[in-house]
C-alpha cells in the first residue's frame, strides 16, 4: 500500500520532468521516434528546418550540403577526404583560411572551419597584427609582388600583408600579394566558374577529362584515352612535352606561327628544328652551323664537320695565336670571357644553354636579368644582352613605368634612403623608384647607395662579365664561381670528377693563380689545389 502523499510526488516529479524537457535546445531531439523503423514523429517541414542552418529561408541546403537530413538529426557524409562534423555539419577540418600557406597564418588555431586567432592578431586567416611597427615604406615594400606592384593593384597593404578587394564577398581575389583573380574564370554565357566543368586556380582552369578550352567550354567528341593515345609521342610523352594535346591533336608551341609546319612540328610535336640551329633567330636559316642538313631536331653533319650542332671540324688549320685572335673578334677576351675557343671557334658557357651565345660569345641575355632572375622587370624582351621596352615602361632592365599613379609626395617617400636624403643624393625619383645617375656609372642600389668598383675585377672586367655586382659583392651566375666570378666550375673541363669528389666550394692555385676559362696550359697540378673558405 502506498503512502498517502505518493500521487501528489509523482505529478509534482512528472510536472518538473516536463518543464526540464521544455527547456532543451530545440535542436536536441532525446525520442523522435517511437522505436527502429518507426516513423517520424516531425513533419517534413519542420524536420527539414531542424536541418536548416539558422536563416535560411525554406528550400535552403540542408545539413550544408554535406549530409542527409534523418528526422530534424544531420547524418553528415564522409565520403570525401576530410571529416565533415558538427549539428548541421558545418565544420570541416581542412575549410581554415590559409596566408602563405600556412593554417590561420601560424598565428591561431582552426576550429570549426573558422580560425581562433592568438593574441594580438585578427583576420580571417589571422594574418594581421593588430599593432604595426614598419613604416609605410617597409610594409609597401613587402606587399609588393615580383613586378614590384603594391598588391597586384587588387588589394590594399596593411603592414606588410595585403588585403584584396573582395567588396562582393565572394573571396575570388587572392593570394600573398593578390595575385589570383578566379574571376578570369568565369563563364560569359553561363555565368559558371570554368563553365562547370573545371576547376579554377588562381586565374586558371583546369577542365574535367573531356572537355577543353580557355574556360572548359569545349567537350571533345572521343575519350579522354584514346585522345591521350593519339597526341603521345614514341618516346611516351604527350605532345612531346612541346605542346598541349586537344582532343586527339596536338597544337605545338611553336614560336613563329607564321604557317602549317614551323619550327616545332610533328604529329606529335616530336619535331625541333630550332635543336639544329647553333644560336636559335626565328628570322634565320642557319641550320646546323652551314655544315649539315636538320632532319626533325638532328644534324646530320657534311664530311669534316662533327658536333651536335656541327660546329666543329675535324682538324684545325689555323695557329694558337690565329684561332685566339679569331675567338676574341673585338672583345678584350677569347670569345668574351664566356667561353672554350677551339679552333677560332667559341663554344658558350654552360655548353647547350641558350643565355649566351653569338660568334665570340658577345650577346648574354642573363644581363636582362635581375637578382631574383625576372628578365627585364616582365616588361620587355631581351635581345644580345639588351633590353628591348615594353609600351609605357624603360630602365636598363624596363623596371619604370612611364605613368605613375603615385603623388609626388608618396613618390619621394619611397626613394628616401635610411638617412632621409633623396637617392642618397645621387640619382633621381621616378614613380617612387631611385634613377640612379647615368654621368656615374657605378652608382646602383634600391637608394643609389651602392658602388659597384667595389665588386672584384678580372682582366679589367667587373665581376669577369660572368656575374651582376650587388652592393660590392659579385653575384655569379651558374657554373662560375670565385671573388670576381673567374672561374668556370662547369662539367666540360677535365679536373671537375675531382673537384666534385673532393666537394670544394670555391678553388684557387697555392700560388694565387686563377683558372681562365680559356688557359688550358696555365691550370694547376692537382697537388696545387686549395680550399678557400667561402
């Protein structure tokens, strides 16, 4: 028999267990239905709004689009790399923003997709510090990409970061230096990015098999397999590497496009004529040296002549003087400084590169090049050594622009040097880039504060002709080597198994003796080596 004020205790229990219930979030659901199998006790709509992420309006993806919606509960899918998880699998543990390839910069954790920046950092990637200590000159100067724009001209720099124009919010601009526009990738008609059947990176499609074109706009009417079967060469390579294969034919990169067979030719592009020729010139016929006859890329050399180029005889008619004097042409050096004369004949340095070439060796495109190797600044060409200016730029390497966009107060700003003097007092500002004074000749540096007789010379020459002097210091170019860049490294001269053996970094004669390229009777005994810290 039961106490008189049991009944009273149960509804009292029942009416707090109802009121607890009551209270749960709505997206937690103990008992939906009445057991396994049994339907659910939620109508459709409202399962589906339990799936829905907060305002949402009604048709809206459920579960984000990455799982199946079971009774107002997410079953998320993992089907794909990564982990999908959450109520409404909305995290994704790979969905943090990334900045110079790092997760949340480094500087935070990734939680949810969404980073948790560290103290003293803020932004989507946790890439900006809240307190800056550059100067506007600084951080400009570390937003710059490599044609020394500010932000690619999409973004905005906050100390030293960029901040791209994304006014729109769709995150289509991107990159370090804003560099990445996935807009390029738009289709006109279809308004999809790579027409919906590519993906895009940074400015770029990259089409599913089957289809092709600039925007993935074109699908081809064979294989992906028997299309790659065709445009692959006998040495297995598609297109030879020379060319890009669309649907089953191959289009060869051919330089001169002035007719159906060009100097890359070929079904499969396996033809180069330009292998065939001793310095490549589109407006030339010099094929194998005027000494054999080009058959797809390969000299076939006439008699007395021998070489991959056939630019050697088989024996030499002229003196030691005579076939120096013929290497040397009107330069203070045999073939430049830059090359091995046999025979009055200059083979450049490195063998089989295409950077220095001509009679004695006298044209050196590595000259267009800056320290970090951008031939002339992206905006111009280099010809022999020189160059050659886009539209609306000039400079030694066409670094200025003509248009600046800068005021005159920003401009001269950017060329004060660390003592506040304007280009140190010896060039000019353009555009707030330093011009450094043509009467003084060996004035250079971003400021003009750099004197380049204070670079190592040989034989007259700064840095031998075979490096760029930066600041006093020469930097060689590959294969040489030494204070002044004197001494080729490279694999042709006879001593190099030993010096690769003995892993030296720099080598000079005991006696202080360098080796010229071209001195083939003046090179050290091999006990006369030593090493030379670097």
């Amino acid at each position: 028999m039961r106490p008189a004020g049991f009944g009273n205790f149960l509804l009292l229990a029942s009416s707090l267990l109802f009121a607890g219930l009551s209270a749960v979030p709505q997206s937690f659901s103990p008992s939906l239905r009445s057991g396994p199998g049994a339907a659910c006790r939620l109508s459709r709509a409202e399962s589906e709004r339990r799936c829905r992420a907060p305002g949402q309006p009604p048709g809206g993806a459920l579960c984000h689009g990455r799982g199946r919606c079971d009774c107002g509960i997410c079953i998320c899918h993992v089907s794909e790399p990564g982990v999908y998880f959450g109520p409404l699998c909305e995290c994704h543990e790979w969905m943090c923003e990334t900045y110079d390839g790092s997760t949340c910069a480094g500087h935070g954790a990734c939680d949810c997709g969404k980073c948790r920046c560290d103290g003293g950092w803020s932004g989507d990637a946790c890439q900006y510090p809240k307190t800056c200590d550059l100067t506007k000159k600084q951080s400009n100067q570390m937003c710059k990409n490599s044609q020394d724009i500010i932000c690619s001209n999409a973004g905005t720099c906050h100390c030293g970061r960029c901040k791209c124009d994304n006014s729109d919010g769709n995150g289509l601009v991107y990159g370090k230096f804003c560099e990445c526009d996935d807009r390029e990738c738009i289709d006109d008609e279809t308004e999809e990015i790579c027409g919906g059947h590519g993906k895009c990176y940074c400015g770029n499609c990259y089409c599913q098999a089957g289809w092709h074109g600039d925007k993935c706009e074109f699908q081809c009417d064979i294989t992906p397999w028997e299309s790659k079967r065709r445009c692959t060469s006998p040495d297995g390579r598609v297109c030879s590497n020379r060319g890009i294969c669309v649907c089953g034919e191959c289009s060869c990169h051919d330089v001169d496009p002035t007719g159906d067979w060009g100097d890359i030719h070929g079904d499969t592009c396996e033809c180069d004529e330009r292998d065939c020729k001793a310095v490549y010139d589109r407006y030339s016929d010099d094929f194998c040296s005027g000494h054999g006859q080009c058959n797809c890329g390969r000299c076939d050399c006439k008699v007395g002549w021998y070489g991959k180029k056939c630019e050697h005889p088989r024996s030499c008619p002229l003196s030691a003087e005579e076939s120096i004097k013929k290497c040397q042409g009107s330069s203070a050096l045999p073939c430049s400084g830059r090359g091995k004369c046999e025979c009055g004949e200059c083979t450049c340095y490195p063998p089989g590169g295409s950077r220095v070439y001509g009679k004695t060796c006298e044209c050196d495109d590595r000259r267009c090049e800056d320290l970090d190797g951008v031939v002339c600044g992206g905006h111009g060409t280099c010809s022999c050594g020189r160059c050659v200016c886009g539209r609306g730029w000039f400079g030694k390497l066409c670094q200025h622009p003509r248009k600046c966009n800068l005021t005159e107060e920003q401009s001269r700003s950017l060329c004060e040097s660390a003592d506040g003097v304007l280009c140190s007092g010896k060039g000019s500002c353009h555009c707030g880039k330093c011009i450094c004074s043509a009467e003084e000749w060996y004035i250079s540096g971003e400021f003009c504060d750099c004197d380049d007789r204070d670079c190592d010379k040989h034989d007259g020459l700064i840095c031998t002709g075979n490096g760029i002097c930066s600041c006093g210091n020469c930097e060689c170019w590959d294969g040489w080597n030494g204070n002044a860049c004197e001494i080729w490294l490279g694999t042709d001269l006879d001593f190099l198994p030993r010096i690769g053996r003995n892993g030296l970094h720099d080598l000079k004669c005991k006696h202080n003796v360098g080796i010229r390229p071209n001195d083939r009777e003046n090179q050290c005994s091999t006990d006369q080596w030593s090493e030379v810290d670097p």
